[in-house]
C-alpha cells in the first residue's frame, strides 16, 4: 500500500483522504474511527498532524505592518428585545483587517469558549 501523503504509513490514499475530509468537517475522532474502521490513536495521530501542518502554514505568512484598519463584526440570530447589552452571545464575531495604501485584506473567525 503506498501513500503519497504520509511515507511509511500503513494507511491507504483513499482512507486518508477520507480522514482529512472528516477532519475539515469537523467530525470528532471517535465518529471517524467508526466510519473508517480505523482505530482512534491513529485518527488521533493524523488529526495531530494536520494541525501541526496548519500551524506550520499559518506562522508563513507574512505580518502586517504600518497602517493597518481593523474592524469586528458579530454574525448571529437578533437580539431578541427588551434584553439590555450588545445581544453577542451566541453569535460568531468576525475579524477583518485591511493594509491601507497597499495590497491585504485578511480576515477569519474567532472561536470563544
């Protein structure tokens, strides 16, 4: 069995694929180690590398620097009325930031706990 992706791994392209395609919708590594038959130490193992993997990708990239526009948005149901605040809970807040004179937008999402 050989696999492009990962050297030395006893696991098929096919089954990879599958479990990358699982992990980017989110699926837990119990729900994928039942889809795939596969055992969850080693779904645990490849969740671990793509995140090593992503962490590797993102600390590429390169700063921003000089001026820099920042704004923050929240993406949700409405609040509902006669509630006092900024009715946030329960809505995902969205970051953007843009370099002026220049080339850059960026922009994600923040997960809060």
């Amino acid at each position: 069995m050989k696999n492009r992706y990962i050297n030395h791994s006893h696991i098929s392209e096919k089954k990879f694929r599958a479990v990358l395609r699982y992990f980017a919708k989110d699926f837990t590594a119990d729900q994928v180690s039942d889809l795939t038959n596969l055992y969850r130490a080693t779904i645990n193992k490849l969740y671990a590398h793509f995140r090593l993997r992503i962490a590797a990708l993102l600390t590429d990239r390169r700063k921003l620097g000089g001026e820099v526009e920042v704004d923050e948005s929240y993406f949700g149901a409405r609040r509902v009325r006669g509630k006092r605040g900024r009715g946030a809970k329960g809505k995902v807040p969205v970051v953007g930031l843009l370099k002026r004179h220049g080339k850059g937008l960026h922009s994600g999402y923040l997960q809060l706990y």
